[in-house]
C-alpha cells in the first residue's frame, strides 16, 4: 500500500522520460558539429530549450493528460537547469535570481518561437529568432536549423499522443 502511496504519477514519469528524450537528443554531437550550435553553457540552454518548446508546441490543445505531461516535462526542464547551475558553482543565494533569469529567457523564447512557427511558409521569422538566440555572437547558420527544426517537427506529428503521454519520443536524426 505504501509503494502505491508514494509512486510518482503517470504523468511525471512520462515528462521526466520526455525530458530524458529531450537531452539525449540535444547532445547530439551533429547540432554542434554540423549546424554550429555554440558548444556552450548557453549554447546547450538555447538547444535543450528548442526542444522542449517544439514537445510542448506538440502536446498543446490534446486534453488534460496532455496537459499533465507538459507541465511535468517542463518541471523536469527546470529542475535539470536548476542541478546544471549548482554544478556550474553557482551558489544557493544566487540560483533563485539566475532561475527566474532563465525561466523569463525559455517564456521568450517560446512565445518567439510560436510566433515565428505561426507565420509558416515563411521561414525568415523563424530563421531570425534563432539568429537572435541560438547563434547570438557567432557565425549563423540559422537556415540549416531552420530545417532542422521543422525536420524535427514533422516527426513530433507522427508520434502518436499516446505514445508521447507514455514518455515515448521518436526525434530524427540531427
């Protein structure tokens, strides 16, 4: 009775296993190497931020459940950047100003990418926020994620939602 009192909820499980999907793809060694990606402390946000935003974009609109499981796949997002800043020596009086920081950064950077995604055919805006953001300061290749992302969107259509409420997440190849 104890174990089933304490067991995470379905929905959790699914969001931390999404995120977990999340990482693995966004370690990809060819988003770095071969689309330039800054192999940085704020590279690596902009990137694992893409990906979670482009899973949320996909379980949108689908119901409660849906719901359920963006809410914990965000909360798994948050608590990863919140371990990745202690393990980068941040200390505990600074990480609440720096979270809220990044927190504000990931809600700009989603409503910016909606927006830009909203305006498809027109690549430009989507090819500018990543301008902006991914590529801030160094040679852009925004075109090439560009296509990357929308690669990478279409195959988020072709998961089935049950199969995303489970945890389940087939990315394409970076």
């Amino acid at each position: 009775m104890l174990k089933s009192l304490f067991k995470p909820k379905p929905a959790r499980t699914a969001g931390r296993a999404l995120y977990a999907r999340v990482v693995e793809q966004a370690r990809s060694p060819a988003l770095y190497r071969d689309l330039g990606a800054p192999d940085t402390p704020e590279g690596r946000f902009e990137i694992y931020s893409l990906h979670v935003v482009l899973l949320l974009e996909r379980l949108r609109g689908h119901g409660a459940a849906a719901t359920e499981v963006s809410q914990a796949l965000f909360d798994a997002y948050v608590s990863h950047l919140d371990d990745a800043l202690r393990e980068l020596g941040v200390g505990d009086m600074v990480v609440g100003k720096k979270m809220r920081k990044l927190g504000e950064a990931f809600y700009g950077r989603g409503k910016n990418y909606q927006q830009a995604l909203d305006l498809l055919p027109d690549r430009a805006p989507l090819e500018a926020v990543m301008g902006r953001t991914v590529y801030a300061g160094v040679a852009d290749r925004s075109a090439e994620l560009a296509d990357y992302v929308l690669a990478q969107r279409e195959a988020l259509a072709a998961n089935r939602l049950e199969d995303l409420l489970a945890g389940k997440v087939d990315w394409r190849a970076a």
